[in-house]
C-alpha cells in the first residue's frame, strides 16, 4: 500500500499539470461529497425531527429553505481549506469562499426573518397586525451591510473603511431610498396607530379602490377590490390620502341603512273617518291610533274650535301615521338592531317631493346578508305605501 501511494506521489509530482488536475478534482469530489452528507443526511434527519415535534416554527423554518441554504457552507469551507494547493489563486479562492459563505449566512438570516413572519401572520392573536414591512426593511439593511462586506472582503479592506466612507454619501443614499425612508415611516404609523389590518374593508377614493387589504408591505398596500380586481397602492401614498376604514361598522356588528322615500306632496292629507277606520285595523297602529284619536279629541274640546273646518284644530295626516308605521315596523323587525340610531324623519322638500329618510342599523354586517334586509324593508314599505292613499313620487 505504501509502495502504491509513493508511486502516485512520484507520478503527480513529475507534471505540475497532472498534479493541479488532481488537486483540482480532489477539490470538488470533497466539496461535493460535504454538501451531499449534510444536505441528505444532516437535513433528512432534521426534517424527521421537525416532523415529530408539535412546534410549527421549525417546519417553517426548514419550509423556507433556512437549514438548506446552510448545507453549502461545509463544501465551501473545504475549498477555503484546499486553497493553499494552489499557490496562484490561494488568495482568490479563500477570498470569494469567504465572500460566499457571509452571502449564504445573510440568505439565511433572511429567510429566518421570512420565518419569523410566516409564524407571527399564522399567530391568531396578532391577526391583522402585520410586521412585513420591518421584516423588510431589516432585510434591506442585511443586504446593504452585506454588499460592503462582501466588497470589503474581495478587495481585501477592511469593512470598517466601507463604512466610514459611506457618511460622505449619505445625501445621495437619502435620495436613493427616498422611497423606501417614505414607506417605513408610512408602515410604523399604519401599525402603530392601528389604522389597517389585514383583511379591512377601506375605500380609497384617490386609487378608485373599495375592497379588503390582502397585503400590506414595505412599499405596497394590495387592496382586492369586489369586482375581484387587485389594486396596489404605495404605503406612504396611502397615509397621504384620505380613506374610509370600514371595520369599526364590523366590529361594532351593526350596518347603517340611511334611505329614503320620496313621497308626491300632492298626496299628503288630513285623514277623514273612513281613513281613520282604516288605520285602525292595522295591528301595529292599533294602540297608536286609540290613543292619538283620544288626545286630539280631548285636545280641540278644551280649546273649542269649530271642527266643520278641516283647518281647525288638531288632525291626524296620513304622512304622519304612515311614519308612525314605519318606526312600529321597524321596531318589529328582527334584524334592526334597537339600542343603535333609530330614526325615522322628515327631511327638507324638494323637486323630487318630501323625502321620508329611514336611518337605523341591521344586526348582520355582511354585505350580502344586509342588501337582503334593506331590500325586503323597502319592497313592504314601498306596497304599503297605497294603504295610506300616499303616492311614491316619480318623474313622469
């Protein structure tokens, strides 16, 4: 055996090319053989244990490729180790090894901040509180450090020197990332003041945007409007402009119906006894109309006014008892919510008639669940309109 390695030796030492070749070849074998045994046997076996752990972060992290990107530092460190066999580039090589292993470690910590976030979002007790934007903007630091290194590194300087000249650039490095200065200080106060979460319903009307927040990031806010359409709107441009945040109407499990009915004043009268018989019947006036009919008797007796004179006195209208039945309904219905605003009200007359607003709230906040209960409110009150010899008013 002995005998075999000396005459190899002899035979690499009589031709430098031979013996670079095999140096060559023994390099990359090593270098290749080190990433195979901790990418197939080191990350296998903690793969396997990651899987019988209950902890989810360290899935994520081996997810997010965190423990794979490390695989290549033991190939890399064997060619730093093997540079002395070649005095030539000795110096090259250990220089790029190491410029490459401080840029596989920056990857990493990278994607160990990607990880971080991952486990933070899948976090209910953070949900809608994103931290994407700071992951970002470390992340963009790492890289910036990492580029003065690295070129320290491969020009032989120290990084220190880098850095020190890095101060009589700082005007044109403000300008640079202008942008992105503008976005971290729009994310700090987005997240500070609590004013979007993830999954907000907001309306932008400068971006034509009115639907929820998908993602908000360093520089982007995603907005899925509800015609499916995506719009993407700069951070710092989103706290520059105005816009609505609808989850307070979520939260607070209420939505505002504030509508009206236009009605013909040309309609509008004093009801006669044949009218007044009428309303009498309807269950939800029933009460309403004994009492009101007993106060106005009581009323025009004590002040004595000569009731043959429709002017005289007091009278029920069938505008004012058809709003009683409005608000009797409504106080009825179900799905309006009683200790919110109610109000049922007059507003000013116009061309378009005397507007009877409506402004109460529903207990159902989604979207399509509370177009149903307006419609249905509207649908009875518009065909009972009729009844109460009242006319909805229409521009012939």
């Amino acid at each position: 055996m002995k005998i075999w390695i000396e005459s190899i030796i002899d035979f690499l030492n009589s031709s430098p090319v031979v013996k670079q070749s095999f140096f060559i070849i023994l390099t990359i074998l090593s270098s290749s053989a080190a990433y195979q045994v901790t990418k197939r046997v080191v990350l296998k076996w903690l793969i396997k244990l990651a899987k019988k752990t209950e902890n989810k972060f360290d899935d994520i992290l081996l997810d997010k490729k965190v423990a794979r990107r490390l695989a290549f530092i033991p190939a890399i460190l064997i060619i730093n180790g093997f540079a002395y066999l070649f005095p030539t580039a000795r110096v090259l090589l250990q220089r790029v090894s190491l410029a490459l292993i401080g840029w596989i470690v920056l990857l990493t910590i990278a994607a160990f901040l990607r990880a971080v976030n991952q486990v933070y979002k899948q976090d209910k007790k953070f949900a809608g509180r994103p931290i994407k934007g700071y992951v970002q903007i470390i992340i963009l630091i790492i890289y910036i450090l990492g580029g003065l290194i690295t070129i320290g590194i491969l020009s032989g300087q120290s990084p220190f020197v880098l850095l020190s000249g890095v101060g009589a650039l700082t005007a044109v490095l403000l300008l640079v990332f202008r942008d992105t200065l503008l976005s971290f200080v729009a994310s700090i106060q987005i997240t500070t003041n609590d004013l979007v979460r993830l999954g907000d319903w907001i309306e932008v009307s400068k971006f034509n945007a009115d639907g929820d927040v998908i993602d908000i990031a360093l520089h982007t806010v995603k907005i899925r409007n509800f015609d499916k359409t995506v719009t993407v709107i700069p951070t710092n441009k989103l706290i520059e402009a105005s816009f609505k945040n609808w989850r307070g109407m979520t939260e607070s499990g209420g939505r505002r119906i504030k509508r009206c009915i236009h009605i013909d004043i040309d309609s509008i009268k004093f009801c006669e006894n044949t009218m007044i018989e009428k309303f009498e019947k309807i269950v939800l006036l029933k009460d309403y109309m004994a009492e009101k009919k007993q106060e106005i008797r009581q009323y025009n007796e004590e002040h004595k006014f000569d009731m043959n004179n429709m002017v005289n006195g007091r009278r029920l209208t069938n505008l004012g008892t058809f709003r009683t039945y409005i608000e009797a309904y409504l106080r009825s219905h179900k799905k309006i919510k009683q200790d919110f605003t109610f109000l049922v009200r007059q507003l000013q007359p116009g061309p378009h008639g005397l507007p009877i607003e409506i402004y109460v709230f529903t207990d159902d906040t989604v979207w399509v669940n509370y177009e149903a209960i307006q419609a249905d409110i509207f649908d009875h009150l518009l065909a009972v309109v009729k009844e109460f010899d009242l006319r909805v008013y229409q521009i012939p």
